[in-house]
C-alpha cells in the first residue's frame, strides 16, 4: 500500500488538517511577499492581479498532498512545484534558491503555529518540537536542503526575528497586497468574507511588517481582534471534525481529480 510521508498520530498532521488554519494564508501571504526577492518573483513571473486566489490554492494543494497525500501524490505535486519554480528567475532572485524557500516555509510553520494555539492552546513541548522538525519537509520536499531548515524551534525563532528586522516592504509587495485584499474580480459568492479576511490578515501581522504595508491598525482594532480570537478558541475546537478538516478533504479530492485525469486523458471526455 502507498502510505504517505506521516502515521496519522504525527502532530504535523493533527496541526495541518485544521481548516482554521486557511484564516492566517493572508498573513503567510504578505509576510513571504515582504522579503523583496519574493516579491519580485510574484510581481513578474504570476497573474496574481488577474487571479489572486490562485498561489492561495496552489499552496494549499502542496501543504495537503505532501502531508496527507500519499508518497506517489507528494512526489509528483512536488516535483510539478519545482519544475514551476525553475522558471521563476530574474535579476536578483531564483524561487528554487534555498534561502527563499526556508522563508516560505517560516512563513507557513510560523502562521500555523499561530492560528493553530490560539484555538486549542500551546502544544506540548515534545509535540511542539516534533511538529517543528516535521514542517521542514515542506522546504525539502522541492529540493531544498535539509540542513537550511534551522535545526531547531530556539534557531528558528533567531532567524525568523532576525529576517523580520532586516525586511522592508516595497510597492511591488504592497501592490500584490492590494491585488490580493482588495481583489477586482472577485466571485459574488465570496465578497462578504473579504472585509473580515482583511481585518484578520492586517490584525495577525508582526506590527513592523504592518506599518510597512502602510496599514493602520488601533488598540480598539486590537480589542475586536482579541474578542473574535476568543469567541473562535471557544467554539471552533467544539465543531465536528469532519467540518473542520473539510477544507483539506475538498483539496484532496480535487487533486486526486485532476491527477486521474493526466493519467487517463480520456476522463475528462466521459
């Protein structure tokens, strides 16, 4: 049987499978464009204008197939990713250099961690290493070497305040930030969430990476955020769970779909 890279008792899995966590992809989104080589990458090589959503979903389908999916699935999404990201190069950048994507990928482990002890509370420290060291599989997974990866949560937390110090938000960040919170063509179904995505994306930024998009955010924005943290820890941990992992059944579905189809071209005609 092809069984995926975790057992289902991998606290990475039991962080990841969390549909809340789609409430924080805003905030890993502008805190990967805030590095200037992201940004530029983005910014010339995407449609993110046109589609904002789209690097949302292509994210999203990466995160679950590698942990969720099995080694066959995990191996082929990874490899599609890295081969997309060999043409993303310009002066300046190369999305396939190992230090961009360990910011990627902090981006991701940081907001998870975040959004994830909100709701259910700080893991345990055993557990929290674990599900540490188990994120570093999303960098290494399109090549990246495992040594990048900061060895631990004390060296993690070094290097992510120290990039975060060093990082200065420029118009390109700032317009594919407005492209993605303020979306031109956005589907009518959708429109309501985007006031509160925005608010809950500008209230979970670091303050300095905030101020550098130019957002205003007051200590009464601060309260409403707080309230609506602790009315989510109160009742979103009591919802089924077959509700709250749906988001990560629906993505697995959908590319288990479109896999079957490049495997039998024919498919998409029956």
């Amino acid at each position: 049987m092809n069984v995926g890279r975790f057992g289902d008792d991998a606290v990475i899995r039991r962080v990841a499978s969390e549909g809340l966590l789609l409430a924080g992809g805003g905030r890993a989104t502008l805190l990967q464009i805030a590095h200037p080589a992201v940004a530029r990458g983005v910014f010339e090589h995407s449609t993110f204008a046109e589609r904002p959503l789209d690097r949302l979903r292509a994210t999203l389908t990466y995160v679950y197939a590698v942990l969720f999916g099995t080694e066959a699935e995990a191996a082929t999404v990874s490899r599609a990713v890295h081969a997309l990201h060999s043409r993303v190069t310009g002066p300046g950048y190369r999305a396939n250099d190992p230090d961009l994507q360990v910011w990627v990928n902090a981006t991701l482990y940081d907001t998870a961690i975040l959004i994830y002890e909100r709701a259910f509370g700080p893991l345990r420290p055993a557990e929290a290493a674990d599900c540490y060291e188990q994120y570093g599989v999303l960098a290494t997974a399109i090549g990246c070497p495992p040594g990048a990866w900061p060895a631990s949560r004390t060296a993690f937390r070094r290097y992510y305040d120290d990039t975060l110090a060093r990082l200065r938000v420029g118009d390109e960040a700032r317009q594919i930030a407005t492209a993605l919170l303020r979306p031109r063509d956005l589907p009518v179904a959708l429109r309501p969430a985007m006031p509160v995505l925005r608010f809950v994306t500008v209230g979970l930024l670091p303050a300095a990476i905030r101020a550098g998009y130019g957002y205003t955010w007051t200590a009464g924005h601060q309260r409403r955020l707080d309230r609506a943290a602790a009315l989510t820890a109160a009742v979103y941990p009591r919802l089924p769970s077959r509700l709250r992992v749906l988001p990560r059944d629906l993505y697995l579905h959908d590319l288990r779909r479109r896999l079957g189809r490049r495997r039998h071209p024919l498919a998409a005609n029956g």
